[in-house]
C-alpha cells in the first residue's frame, strides 16, 4: 500500500539554525500538506500545496517557514531560523482530489509518521 | 468559540461496550467531515469520511447532524485495539481544515 514517508524522524538543532524536513507524499497525489503538533496539543495546519504554488497557510506559517517541491517526488518544509518553540512533531501528508468538486482538494488525506524536531 | 470542538474524554470503557462521542464545529459552511484515529505519538490515520446521510464501516458508526453542527463516532464491541485518541477534521467551504483536540478513548479488558 503507497504511503508517506518523511526523512528524518528526529531532527535536533540548536535555535537559531535552519532546518528542512523532507516528505516523499504518495506518487499520484496532487495535493501536499504540512502540520505540526506540539506535544499534547492538537494537530495544527500550517500550509497547502498545489501545481507547484502554496494554495492556503496558517498564521503559524510566517516568514520563517517555506516550502519547496524540488523534483517530482520530495516536498519539503524549511525553517529558517528555529526557535525553541518550533520543537514539535511535523507531519507531511497528502491526498489526490479533483478540485473541482465540493472539498475535492483536500478528500482524505494520508498522512506520513512525522519528523520530531527538537530546538535547543 | 473555537472551530472545532471535541469532548477530551477520557472515555474508559469495557471490552465490547459501545462508546459514541461527538464533535461539535462553528462554521455552518463546513462542507466535508472525517474522523480520524491517532495512537501515541503516531501520526493521525484516516478511520472514515462523514456522509450527510450516515455511513458504517465495520464496527463504526459516523453520523453528520447539519442543524446542530455536530459529528458523531459509535464504536461497537470496543477491542482493546480501538484504545487511541480520535480526531474530528472539519473542512470549511473555503477549503480550511481544522483539526479538534482529540477525544480520547481507553478500552480495558
């Protein structure tokens, strides 16, 4: 069964240093994501990826985040200049979908087992 | 009033007993529905869409109530397996996805 997988699974830097985390979503989705979750909070949304432009972001995602789709598999998301509250789980995920039906961009997506990125 | 708003629980229940808890969301435009299920840090995996009209899957039940804005999920004959944190995901008509906090879910043997 296809599946997303993220590189690393733990990341450890110091603050103030740039970080990327990798995702590989699954081969014939469209549409790619990225979250965070801090640990015990809920699931946050951080950005939306389409046809190779950001489609929506949170507030969360401020300058100091980006994303990049590289080549035609890897997604990644890059922070800049960490801070200590950045430490959290980052989750990749993707889905297929037909835009042009109702919520068809983001029908069911599937997520990878997340980078822990720990800021020290 | 946040967008999505979930009981945290805990729900502790018996092996086999039937446990049904709800999601209730702010946004009356809110077009698409799903529980999905997340174990300990793990990432969440997808247990079922949200059909207007109800849907089954095994031993789950999703119900949409659009008049009072509320999702519900029934688990039947709980397995041990079913222990996790579930996760109400409501999808607004501007396409914006929010997560609820979880509603945690503890079967004992």
């Amino acid at each position: 069964e296809p599946e997303v997988t993220q590189t690393p699974s733990h990341q450890v830097t110091q603050m103030g240093q740039e970080v990327i985390l990798r995702c590989v979503p699954i081969s014939n989705h469209l549409y790619f994501y990225w979250y965070r979750q801090i640990l015990g909070q809920k699931v946050e949304f951080l950005v939306s990826f389409y046809n190779n432009e950001i489609s929506e972001k949170s507030e969360i995602f401020d300058d100091q985040f980006s994303v990049e789709r590289p080549d035609g598999s890897n997604f990644t998301l890059k922070i800049r200049s960490t801070k200590l509250e950045d430490s959290a789980m980052y989750f990749c995920a993707s889905s297929g979908g037909d835009r042009g039906r109702a919520g068809g961009s983001y029908n069911e997506q599937f997520f990878g087992p997340g980078t822990r990125l720990t800021v020290l | 009033r946040k967008e999505v708003e979930q009981d945290p629980g805990p729900f502790n229940v018996p092996e086999g007993a039937t446990v049904a808890f709800n999601c209730t969301y702010s946004n009356s435009a809110s077009q698409s529905f799903f529980w999905y299920r997340q174990d300990c840090r793990k990432e969440p995996k997808l247990l079922m869409s949200v059909y207007s009209s109800g849907n089954e899957d095994g031993r789950f039940t999703a119900q949409l109530n659009r008049a009072s804005q509320y999702i519900s999920l029934l688990i039947r004959d709980s397995k041990l397996s079913d222990s996790a944190t579930y996760l109400c995901v409501v999808i607004s008509n501007d396409y914006k996805l929010s997560f609820g906090a979880g509603t945690t879910v503890t079967v004992r043997a």
